[in-house]
C-alpha cells in the first residue's frame, strides 16, 4: 500500500485516489526568466519519480505542471534585455525542456502557461468578489481578503494573529489588511496588459495556479506538489482562495520536497548561491545529477558538492560495470529484491533505499558470473535485467550501456576520438593474429598512456575512458 507524507496534515498516509485507478496531480512548475538551477532540477526530478511510480503502480496518471510566465521578474528581464517579454520566456521554456530531457524525465500530461488562462482567472476573482472573498481597491489592484477564510493557516500551520504579530508584511495602503494578496494588479506605464473589469493589468502569481489547476483537474483532485519554499504563502494563498471560490476541498495529498544548500543556506536565485544545470552539465552528465538527486529522500534537505556529484558517478559506473556484457533478457519475477524496491518507494517514494537494493543485484549479479574467462551465465543474466529493469523505473542506466564507459563527454579535446580508438583496437587484434604480441601490447600502452583502458573479453575487446 502506497504511503505519501501529506504536508496538510503533517503525517505519513495511505494514499487513496478521488477516483479508483486515477491520479490528478498538480505541480508548481518554473518562472521562466533564467536557466533552471539543481533547486529546480530537484523538482523536476522528484515529481518525476513519483509520476512514474505512480503509473508503475497502476494508475492512469493526469500530471500537470505550469509555467509561469508572466510575473514582475519576467517583465524586469525582458525590460532589461530591451526584448518583448515573450521572446524571453519562449527561449527559456525551450532551454528548460533541454534541460530536463537530459536529466531523464518524462513530460508532464500537460503543461499550461498561465498567459493562456487570463479568462479563468478574471471569472476566479469575479467570483470571489462576489462571494465577498475579495475587493477591489481603487489603485486598480484586487486583494484577496485573508481573515475572510476562517482555514487559513491549516497547510501552514499559521494562523492570522501571529502573523499579524510576528511577520513582516509588506505595507501597501491600498490594502484594506496588511496581510490580503494580491490577485489582479494595475499595469504599470510599459508592462504587458490584460483587459478586465478592473481596469488593464495582470494577474498575481497565486491565482494563475489556482486557475489552471482547477481547469485541467477540476475543483478537487489528488496530489498538490512543489517545493518546501511554496507551503507559505503560495500553497496557503492558493487553498484560500481556490476553496473560497469553489467551495469544495481543494487537494487531499500535499506533498513538498526539500531544499538544496549551499553552506547550510538554501540554493536560490535570490541568494546569488545557485548554479544552473547547464552550468554543472559542463562537468557531469545529467544521469549523475538525477543520481545525485535520488540519493536523498525528497522530503529532506540535499547539501551540494562536486564530491556528491563525483560520488554519484562512482556509483553508477558500478552499476553499468555490473551490466556489461550481459543480454538482460527474461529479468527475475517475484523475488526478495523487487519486494523490498517496491516496499521501499510504497513508503513515500524512498529512492535510498531503493537505490541500496540495486546495489545488492549489483553485487549478486557480479557473483553469479560463471568462470574466470569472463562467460556470464543465465542467472546472471536473468538477474542483470532485474537490475535493468528496476532501475530504469527511477529512470537510471536507460542509456546504451557501452556508450557509457565510452562517453564522447568524457574525451579531451586534444584526445582520441571514438572512431580512432575502435581502429587502434582493429590494428591490435590484427596484431595479435600475426602473433605480432610486440605491435600489441604498444598499442595497448599507447591507448592506456590517453586514458583508454582496453578489456579484453570472449566477446570481443571493449574499451573505456578512464
């Protein structure tokens, strides 16, 4: 039975769909006015996983992740770059698709962007007006009235008096309350615009969420995802104003993953402390980030370092040396190993533990090899696939497993190209049939002084990149 922690009511639970066989869930997708940094990788990555699973588990799974794109940080960029703001967000929905192709997920059912949504956003906040959730003040802007919604705080665990006593609220006197969001703003001289019954203007981030949720999911659905920095106040606005405009429960299961640090600090745009994808794909393939990822449950904080990441290539090289050679045909069924994989991710998507069980086929797998000439038998075989099998489920060794040890990403720029190795190794094997053992080993010494290192096997030689 799966069990997911839901951050609504602080408690592992038995995850029960709305609808037998259906998952709707909705996850908080980028702001796109920059490259994607490993904090949003990391949600890229966990929601991906727990999409996955949740279709391996059976269910027909509706996965909606929006973009957002139109916000103040989007119209400052675009002003900064001199450039429409629609051409910045296009070129950076683009390089966020790249970006995640290469971290190994899967695309979401459906992705919205909020600019899209501007009718269902208007009738939300006429709603909520007329429902007396919401005012109009006369700057133009629209707030959402918080002490109206007598459950606000419950995802949060806040209530409105400490709020008012102990947090620091931004002062606006348009506001009739401190603590009212904003759900439509005045257009600015210069900003992108949207006609309404409030004059032209733009809508806030919280009810862009809301809107596009509701659309595509309806008034009340599953799982709500996204990182611990949205639970407040951007999760706490958007079940306010969701349940006050449609009157039913918002979502049963919250779930939140954690932070990346950097020196016990969050990794953030905000702190100056982030480095993009792009930027740590310049030293490691996006497998070994998703690797990295994996190996902390998602609920808890991730610490970055260039050691975790070259751990994470360590590990799996372990795996794909595991694999080498084998046919990884007819995996093993109803054995110890999957049991305890599927137990580990049935206890809220636990990928340490699943990535322990891996290691263990690993290192069965190695064992059951049949003789010292490097012959693999059938167990072996049969148990390597399981590997395969188990890990592709996280989305780890999808690739092509010899052009893993091979790895174009890997060679200098001043080193040997893939074609020149395999025709070095063509004139060793020449070689070695005229017994010309002395021509042999100086082009094994040759490729192993350039990093190449040779393994010879039944099968053939097959080379790596050290």
């Amino acid at each position: 039975m799966l069990q997911v922690y839901n951050s609504l009511t602080n408690q592992k639970e038995n995850f029960t769909p709305i609808e037998a066989g259906k998952v709707r869930m909705y996850v908080c997708g980028m702001t796109v006015y920059d490259y994607c940094h490993l904090g949003h990788a990391r949600v890229m990555v966990v929601f991906d996983i727990i999409n996955r699973y949740l279709k391996i588990s059976g269910y027909d799974v509706n996965y909606v992740r929006n973009i957002t794109d139109i916000d103040d940080k989007i119209i400052e960029r675009a002003h900064k770059n001199s450039e429409v703001f629609t051409e910045l967000t296009e070129r950076f929905i683009k390089a966020m698709h790249e970006d995640e192709k290469t971290l190994g997920n899967l695309p979401p059912s459906l992705e919205p962007r909020a600019t899209n949504f501007m009718p269902n956003i208007i009738k939300m906040i006429e709603t909520l007006i007329d429902k007396d959730y919401a005012y109009a003040a006369d700057n133009g802007d629209v707030y959402y009235k918080v002490a109206s919604f007598p459950d606000y705080g419950k995802l949060s665990g806040r209530n409105i008096e400490d709020l008012r006593a102990g947090e620091r609220i931004e002062i606006d006197k348009a506001k009739n309350d401190p603590l009212d969001f904003v759900l439509w703003k005045a257009a600015k001289t210069g900003e992108p615009y949207w006609e309404s019954p409030w004059g032209n203007g733009r809508p806030g981030w919280h009810i862009e969420c809301s809107a596009m949720s509701i659309h595509h999911l309806g008034n009340h659905f599953d799982i709500h995802g996204g990182g611990h920095d949205l639970q407040f106040p951007h999760h706490e606005n958007e079940i306010a104003q969701s349940e006050a405009c449609t009157g039913e429960h918002f979502a049963n299961y919250w779930l939140h993953n954690g932070f990346i640090r950097v020196n016990k600090e969050k990794m953030s745009k905000s702190l100056g402390n982030f480095f993009t994808i792009r930027d740590v794909l310049k030293d490691y393939k996006g497998e070994e980030i998703r690797y990295y990822i994996l190996t902390s449950h998602y609920r808890s904080p991730l610490n970055y370092s260039t050691d975790q990441l070259d751990s994470a290539h360590s590990s799996l090289d372990r795996l794909y040396t595991s694999l080498r050679g084998l046919t990884l045909e007819n995996p093993l069924t109803n054995t110890g190993y999957e049991k305890r994989f599927y137990a580990a991710m049935d206890d809220d998507f636990n990928t340490p533990e699943a990535l322990a069980i891996l290691f263990e086929l690993a290192r069965e797998t190695n064992r059951l090899r049949s003789d010292d000439a490097g012959n693999s038998s059938e167990e072996a075989n049969q148990t390597g696939a399981l590997l395969h099998q188990l890990a592709n489920q996280l989305g780890l060794l999808t690739g092509n497993i010899e052009d893993w040890f091979k790895g174009s990403d890997n060679a200098p720029e001043d080193g040997l190209s893939d074609a020149e190795i395999d025709e070095l190794i063509a004139q060793r094997i020449q070689a070695k049939t005229d017994k010309d053992w002395g021509e042999a080993d100086n082009i094994r010494d040759k490729l192993n002084a350039l990093n190449i290192e040779l393994e010879d096997t039944p099968t053939g030689t097959k080379w790596r990149r050290k």
